[in-house]
C-alpha cells in the first residue's frame, strides 16, 4: 500500500521539476538587476554625429553605419537634422511599436526610433600633414 502512495509523488515531481538537458540547450539572455519586463543589457554610446537623412526624415544614418527608422509622428522634426549634427541615444521606458530608443539633437527636438540595419561603415579620411 506505501508503493501506491509513492507513485502519485514520484509522478507530480517528474512533471514539475525543471528538466535540466532542455534548460542547458536553451539561450539565456542576461537580465539587468532589479528589472522585470523589457530588460536587456544593451550599453548605448552615449551619441552619435548624423551621417545623413533620407525620405523626408524617415531614415537617419548615424556615423557609425547604424541607420534608424524614424517613428512616423517624429519624421519632419528629424527632416530638419543635417549631416554633422550631433544626437544623443536614449533608451525609451515604454516602446510604442518597438521604436525603443530615442534619438535627441538637443533639449527640444526628439524622435523615437529603431535599428533596422547597417549601412556601410565611413571610410577613414587620410591624415592631413
């Protein structure tokens, strides 16, 4: 009769207890402390210098070769940006539409936007003697 009392038990712990070959196979992404939703641990630089803009203000290319989809609401504040400016990169607490990060050329103009690719990398000026 113990063996009948046992089975239930050994069944609710096969079931229940984490199954560790598919835990280790799994990719775990690194969780920032204290955080509890939409957490990552993505260091942005702190800005970057407007290569160019494209579309009426729908696409920004920052010096680094990273080319950002402007949200659409933000697009003629970015149209105004020219090569050379200089924006700050800010992550956004509450994405809309995953436009996480905000692009600020100064205190007033602002635009959500996001990572939809690489363009080439700049070319390296030659040093000037």
């Amino acid at each position: 009769m113990k063996v009948f009392g046992f089975v239930p038990l050994f069944i609710v712990a096969v079931l229940f207890l984490p199954n560790q070959s598919q835990a280790q196979g799994e990719a775990t992404v690194p969780q920032v402390p204290g955080c509890s939703w939409n957490c990552y641990g993505v260091v942005l630089p702190y800005g970057l210098y407007i290569r160019e803009v494209n579309d009426g203000g729908s696409f920004v290319t920052l010096e680094d070769g990273s080319v950002w989809e402007i949200r659409l609401p933000q697009r003629p504040v970015a149209s105004s940006w020219r090569p050379g400016d200089f924006v700050q990169l800010k992550t956004i607490a509450a994405p809309v539409d995953r436009f996480e990060i905000l692009l600020a050329h100064g205190d007033y103009d602002k635009a959500e936007a996001r990572l939809v690719g690489r363009d080439r990398p700049p070319v390296p000026k030659p040093a000037q003697e």
